[in-house]
C-alpha cells in the first residue's frame, strides 16, 4: 500500500497544550469506561465536532420526575414576592416625584456635612 493511501486512511492528529481539566477529564472517562485515552479522546473530538451521526441522549430528569414536596416556608416566601406595593404603583406613573429619594452623600471637601457646597 502507497505511503499516501495508508495516511489518508488512518489519519493522525498531534494536539498540543491540552488545558489539565480536560486531560484529567478524559483519563478518568477512559479509566471509568475501561478503554485507551485515544478511544476516548476520539469520542470526544467527535461528539464535540457533531458528527457521530446519531443525535446526543439527553438527560431526561426522569429521576426526579413527581419528587416535590409541600414546604410552606418556601411557598410563603414565593407568595411574599408575588405582592405588589401600591405605593410604589401609584408614583411611579406620576412625573412629580421621583420613586426613590436619593440619600445626599457627603462631599470629599466637608466629611461632617451631609450636602455638598
């Protein structure tokens, strides 16, 4: 067989300056699954470039599916948020007041006073 014919084949990659959580990532996906870091490190670079051919098992969060439990404190506080302030409501349409009043802050020239001069 031809040098070029073998070479487009099998192609060979050398990739430089694998960050240490992914090459952590991907001995321990090889250790875990019980195959090379290359097989592993192909899946990877397949998945991630989208070409495996079959769609990506998502979870489906089956597992905690109908797991709610009643917990007042939690929906007393939700229903907290859920009320609206009327006096905030009503000035906030209305151009005569501001809905906030800032507070003066002291000036760097006259720390005792509460206004600048």
């Amino acid at each position: 067989m031809l040098a070029c014919h073998a070479y487009n084949i099998c192609v060979q990659y050398t990739i430089r300056n694998i960050p240490d959580m992914s090459d952590k990532a991907l001995r321990r996906t090889a250790r875990e699954r019980g195959k090379s870091l290359n097989e592993v490190a192909i899946e990877a670079l397949v998945r991630g470039a989208g070409v495996t051919g079959k769609r990506c098992q998502r979870r489906d969060l089956g597992d905690i599916a109908g797991t709610w439990r009643k917990y007042p404190a939690f929906d007393r506080a939700l229903a907290a948020q859920d009320t609206v302030d009327e006096e905030m409501w009503r000035w906030a349409g209305t151009r005569h007041e501001p809905l906030y009043r800032p507070v003066p802050r002291p000036c760097s020239r006259c720390r005792n006073s509460r206004t600048r001069r």
